[in-house]
C-alpha cells in the first residue's frame, strides 16, 4: 500500500490521482508506504542480479513493467583514481551502463508503467537531453507518443539523435531548460498529457534503486559517502530515499552523506547550503559545460536540501575546467568514459579531500551519471587529433616514436 504525500503541508492522495505537486499549497510530492506491510526475502535479496525490477516490492506500481533491463550498472572499484585524488576507498557506480546510458532510465521504467496504470495515452517531458533520450525509448517500447521540449542550441547531439531515432516529437525551444519545464507544464495541464520529469514522484521512486544497489553491491554495507553531480535534484533526494528505506526495513543500518555537487556557472543549490538559507535564489543564466547540470532553478531544490542536510552532507561547486580534468581522469586511469555533467561529481570529490572535509579512509562512492558517447564536444578540448600519416610502415613507426617522446 502506498499513496502521495505533500512535503510541505502533509496533505495525502491517492495512488490513483493525476497529480504532480501538492492541490493545496503546491509542495513537492513524495510516495509513502506503509513499510510493516512490505516483506523482504533476504535470500532472495542476497542471492539475484541487481536491477530496477529487483526491488519492485518497494515500488509503487503493479502492472507488468515496461523494461528494457536498467538498472544493474557496475560498481567499480577505483584504485588508481582513488591515489591520484588522496583517498583509500573509492568506487564509481557507473550509470552510463543504463539502455539508453544514463540513470534517467530507471526513472522512466517506473515512471512510464505508472502512466500506463493510470491510463495516460500521451507522454511528454523538458530535457536538457538525458531525459528525452530515456523517455524516448520506453514511448517507443510502450507505444505511446511521446514530445519532448529541449533548450535549443544546448543540448549534446548524441541525445538529440536518442530522442529523433527512438520516435519522440523533438521540439527546440528557444529559452533555456528552466523556460522549456514551465512550458511543458502547462502543455501537459492543458492537453491531458503526462508529465514526466522529475517533479513526477513516480520517477524518482525508480531512481532510489541507486541507492538499493550501492547496498546491494557492498554486501549490505553503506558507504560513509555518495557524491553525485545535481541538476534538478531529484537523483539525490531519491538515491538517499533508497538508502532510507533499507534503513527502515533493517536490510542495512546506516545512511551515508549526500553530497551534491554543481557546476560554479549554475550552483543556486550550493549557495543554499552554504549560506543556510531555507530554500534557493533561483539562477537567471545558468551556464557550464556540462549542460545536464546546466540548470538554474532545480525543480526538487527542497527535497534536495532536506535531504543534504538531514545526511550531514554537503554541496560544493566545481568549475569546467575541474569537470573536464576530472573527466580525463575518470578515461585514462580508470576506464570509465562518462560525459562532463558526470564527472563533476569527481570534481567535487577531489575538492572537498583538497581542503580536508574527508578522511583519507572513507569509503565514497562517486555516481557518472551519463556515458561519454552521450556528449563528445569535450573531447577536442581533452584530447589530441589522431595523427595522420602515410600508409607504409616506416611513417607509421616513425610517428609511435614521436608520441612516446
Ligand atoms: C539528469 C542528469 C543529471 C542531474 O540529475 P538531477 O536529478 O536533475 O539532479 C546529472 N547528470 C546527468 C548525466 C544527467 O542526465
Ligand atoms: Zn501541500
């Protein structure tokens, strides 16, 4: 059993209303469950493959999912990366391994059968890409038209093509994200079209299963720290709701420290919590080359900075060119390529270790939100042009040489 409740004002509704915040007072939504009632098969738990659907009893839907096997990406253990930033135990939980290749995914997977129970017969999101991408492919899995609305000019074109190949109905608005979710907002009022972004507190009930697998894949461990990069922080608040909920029911016992980090051209959520302000000063012109992050008035900035502050954690900004070293470092000592937004989180990490707000034997986990082929304008700012040369092999040794130099 479960319905929605108000952040704000506690008001409850049912599981069966179209609603995306509060009749009343406009707050925020967050699904409760009445945890006595749900029981966990811990052999069960201990013994399957991780995924979305693997925690189903803990979400809040009953009809056949709508899948394309999200969730279950790596946890990697990064040694050499760890050395570099000072620290002994870190691992990179890699949510570029998802479908479509980022976490948005495991929102969506949840989020679209919800729509289906209810009903819906039309999708429709804001994106600054990833969430176009992944609505995309659960419309075209699902049969359900979907449209998208992008800020034009600042959205990666491998996300662009997700959204076109998989069959959405691309609209390029000429404003930014934050201009482009108040719009889709009333569009979905007005034509009965369902609201996925991230406001919609079905989705983030998919993305809680982060923090399920980070669990899962420790032995049921917690780690002391989760740093992730927040855009419209709903990744955060979920990942630490999942956290919560194994918490609750005694599968774990401990929370880590949330921490979230923001681009320095687009941080309204870092001066929050620096400040101790109550809520945050939305941004006019977000700006940062990671554009998943580029947002200047985050949608779930309430439960974002509950959710920091309740886990002791932080927020930190770091600035484009940390995210692209950082990004560098996450390809060529680790393996891991990941689009910039992502690698902010790492960023971040070695920040906060450089001005001495972790102890060297923590263990963190840093989240890559997205996988590199997603965005690959940074890579000509990263990385040298292939070296052209002639198709014999002395030209060919002669230029192996040159680079070992
Ligand atoms: C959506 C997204 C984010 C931000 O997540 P929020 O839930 O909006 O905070 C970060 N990185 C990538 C790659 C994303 O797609
Ligand atoms: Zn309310």
């Amino acid at each position: 059993m479960y319905s929605l409740k108000c952040i704000e004002c506690d008001a409850e509704y049912s599981k069966d209303a179209i609603i995306y915040t509060c009749s009343k007072c406009d707050g925020l939504l967050d699904v409760i469950y009445n945890y006595s009632s749900i029981e966990i098969d811990m052999d069960k738990l201990k013994t399957e493959c991780p995924s979305v659907w693997k925690y189903a009893k803990l979400l809040p839907v009953k009809r056949v999912p709508v899948t394309l096997k999200e969730g279950g990406t790596p946890l990697y253990k990064c040694d050499r990366l760890a050395e570099k930033i000072g620290i002994t135990k870190l691992y990179v939980k890699h949510e570029g391994m998802n479908p479509t290749g980022s976490f948005k995914d495991r929102g969506m997977t949840v989020g679209v059968t919800k729509a289906l129970e209810l009903g819906m017969k039309k999708f429709a999101c804001a994106s600054t890409g990833n969430t176009s991408a992944a609505l995309a492919i659960y419309g075209a899995k699902a049969g359900v038209p979907v449209i998208v609305l992008l800020p034009a000019g600042k959205v990666a074109l491998g996300k662009i093509a997700q959204a076109l190949m998989h069959g959405a109905k691309v609209l390029s608005i000429r404003g930014n994200f934050d201009d482009a979710f108040a719009l889709v907002r009333i569009l979905c009022y007005q034509e009965n079209i369902y609201l996925l972004n991230s406001i919609n507190p079905y989705r983030l009930e998919g993305q809680k299963t982060i923090g399920f697998e980070i669990a899962d894949q420790l032995g049921f461990r917690v780690p002391d720290r989760v740093v992730l990069p927040i855009g419209n922080a709903g990744n955060i608040t979920a990942i630490y709701k999942g956290f919560k909920e194994f918490k609750i029911l005694g599968i774990t016992n401990s929370l880590p420290k949330m921490i979230g980090i923001q681009a320095e051209g687009s941080c309204p959520i870092v001066k929050a919590i620096k400040s101790g302000a109550p809520e945050i000063t939305p941004e006019g012109n977000p700006e940062t080359i990671a554009t998943a992050i580029r947002i200047g008035n985050p949608v779930n900035s309430k439960k974002a900075i509950r959710a920091i502050r309740e886990s002791g954690g932080t927020a930190e900004s770091v600035t484009d060119e940390e995210i692209l070293t950082a990004q560098k470092d996450l390809a060529r000592l680790e393996g891991i390529g990941v689009e910039p937004a992502s690698a902010a989180s790492v960023a971040g990490l070695r920040k906060l270790v450089k001005m001495g707000m972790i102890n060297i034997d923590e263990t963190v986990v840093c989240i890559t939100t997205g996988h590199l082929l997603k965005d690959i304008s940074s890579v000509s700012e990263i990385c040298e042009e292939p070296t052209v040369v002639d198709a014999n092999i002395e030209s060919i040794r002669e230029a192996i040489l040159r680079k070992v130099e």
